[in-house]
C-alpha cells in the first residue's frame, strides 16, 4: 500500500511539473525552416497577421550570453491584417499603431509607428515562431509564438 502511495505522490508532482521548451533549439532551427520557406512579402504580410505570445529572449556580448524565458512573460503582440497592430506589455505597457513589413535586398523587418524594443531586428518567421533576430547588430533575439 505504501508502494503505491509513493507512485501516486511521484505521479501527482511530475504531472504538475512545467514542461520547459528548448527555445535556444527553436531558434537554431528557424533559421534554415526561413530560409527554405523563401518568403515573398504579400506571402509574409498575410501570414504575420495573428496574435503571438512571447516566449524567449537571447542574447550574447562581452560579458557572456543571456537567456530568459520570464522576462517578458505576459506580453502580447496582435498584427492585424487592416495593418494595425497593439503590443500588450503584461499591463505595464501598451503599444498601438500602424505596421508593415520592410524588405531589403536579404531580409525582413518590422515598422512601426512606435518602437517596441522586443520587436526590433530582422524577421525570421517559421510558424508557429516568430523572431526578432537583433544579435548580428549586437541586440538581444526575441521569439514570439502564434497563438
């Protein structure tokens, strides 16, 4: 009897356990996932438009690299197909506005009517995840998930 006690305790909390996601794997991957999709900008525009959680950021510098999964937890961004967008920053901040996508001769970005820190950087896009790929320029890469 004692047995089986212990096997429902240890089944209990497993089962309360978060599963933790890979995102730095996620990330290497979408690379290539973005790259073999070959995205033209009225395929990307129509496909962006949903709504994304954020889930992880990166970084790396001098001083080493940086990983959290927290510290955005919370924020929201809607793109919406009419080109507007709003960005919901876990009730902190709020953001609205236009959007559009800007297409330079190797990649994507996003512009905004206001900036938004999580969202500056190259766009790599391999659904469900969306990116921000800031690093080449020494910022930090933010992953979005569509909902």
């Amino acid at each position: 009897m004692k047995r089986y006690l212990y096997v429902l305790v240890a089944a209990v909390s497993l089962s309360c356990t978060k599963n933790s996601m890979k995102y730095s794997e996620v990330i290497s991957e979408m690379y290539s996932c973005h790259d073999t999709t070959q995205w033209t900008t009225p395929d990307l525009l129509n496909t962006l438009s949903g709504t994304y959680d954020w889930r992880y950021v990166q970084a790396w510098g001098r001083g080493g690299s940086y990983e959290s999964e927290t510290d955005y937890s919370g924020w929201i961004l809607t793109l919406n197909a009419d080109s507007t967008y709003s960005m919901n920053g876990a009730d902190t901040v709020f953001y609205e506005g236009n959007w559009s996508i800007e297409n330079s001769w190797f990649s994507y970005t996003l512009t905004l009517d206001t900036s938004v820190s999580t969202l500056w950087g190259q766009i790599v896009f391999c659904p469900p995840y969306l990116m921000f790929y800031n690093s080449p320029v020494d910022g930090p890469d933010h992953l979005y998930e569509k909902r």
